[in-house]
C-alpha cells in the first residue's frame, strides 16, 4: 500500500511540472510586441505652443519730441504710455481740428489681431472737465471712418480692424474742440486742457 502510494505521489509531481512547463511555452509564444507614437504638434517638428505663434502689438516710433517716425516701431505697453504729438495741440482754439497718423504693426509672424481702441485719460493726470466735454474725435483706419465727431467716453473698446500676420493699419485720430458760438464761450475755455490716451487693445484669432 506504501510503495503504492510514493508512485502515485511521484505521478503527480511529473504531470504537475508537466503542465508549468506548458505554460512556460505558452508564455513565450504570447510575446509578441509593437508600439506607436505620434508626437503631438505642428506636424513638422514643433511642439504645441512656442514656435511662431508669439503675438505682438507696436506703434510707430517717436522722437525725442514725440514727432512719429515712419518706419519705425515702438512698443508702448506700459500704463504710462509714450507721448506722441499732434501737431498744433497746444495751439488748438474753438473750431480747430487737429490729428495725428499712428500706423500700428501686427508683429506676429502667424497669428492674425483683431484691434480695438478706447480713449481713457492719461495715468496722474486730470482734465478740465468742461474743456474735455468740448472735444470731438474722429477715428479713421486705412481710410474708413469707424468714428466720426465722437466724445471721448463715446470711443470705448472701438473696434477698428483684423491686422493680417506681419502686416500694419494706419489709424488716424483726429481731434476737434467745438466752437461755442460765441466769442464769451469760447473764451471761457482758455487755459484749460485735457490729457487723452490712445490706448489700442489687440487679441489674437487665427
């Protein structure tokens, strides 16, 4: 009855490593591998951001005068803003109309702007109240009136124009102080003054 069951015993272990063995195999058999990868970007090398897809505004440059210099660019993004001179500003009396050219530069080399415009006052400074009721501004780009004989509040996130990629407008802001019909009124607004600030707002669109 032993010996019996030692052969039994010696049965199973052989059909036990048997099947490991068989496994083993399959294991191996099983190994088969592959992979694929795609690099996420622009489909020529680029990644996702970066490259050619940086978004800049300027302005024209100005001399120490703050007299435009055509074909020049300045960027002019800080809250204090750059002066630039309309010539005839300081002597400007009741009827007058005076502007100034500014071309403005889409130095993106991909990305289109949409550009808009809001006359806001100039950082530490204050108008005379009744002097800048008495201003009238017309906006013109590449020759197209979007604003005529506007008040200041009145040119507010104005949307001018789409600047293409690496491409400029010229936007043109005239400025006009009423006449007040009378030599009494219109005396009545020497010495005053009031202190505008272009300030243009560009997004990017594709």
């Amino acid at each position: 009855m032993t010996k019996v069951n030692q052969k039994s015993g010696r049965k199973r272990v052989l059909i036990a490593a048997g099947s490991l063995l068989g496994v083993g195999a399959l294991a191996v058999a099983a190994a088969f591998t592959d992979f694929a990868n795609l690099n996420l970007g622009n489909g020529t090398g680029g990644g996702i951001g970066g490259g050619d897809n940086t978004f800049n505004i300027m302005v024209v440059g100005t001399d120490a005068d703050g007299v435009p210099v055509p074909g020049t660019w300045q960027e002019a993004d800080t809250a204090e803003g750059v002066d630039i001179a309309l010539t005839g500003a300081d002597t400007i009396t009741p009827g007058d109309t005076i502007f100034v050219d500014i071309p403005v530069l889409n130095d993106s080399p991909k990305l289109s702007a949409d550009l808009s415009l809001t006359l806001g006052d100039v950082p530490g400074k204050t108008s005379d109240a009744d002097y800048a009721a008495q201003l009238r501004y017309t906006i013109t780009v590449d020759g197209t009136d979007v604003a005529t004989n506007a008040t200041q509040a009145a040119v507010n996130a104005l949307s001018l124009t789409q600047i293409a990629a690496a491409d400029e407008s010229n936007v043109k802001v005239a400025v006009t102080l009423l006449d007040q019909g009378s030599a009494a009124a219109n005396n009545a607004l020497q010495g005053k003054s009031a202190f505008v600030q272009a300030q243009f707002e560009a997004e990017s669109s594709n």
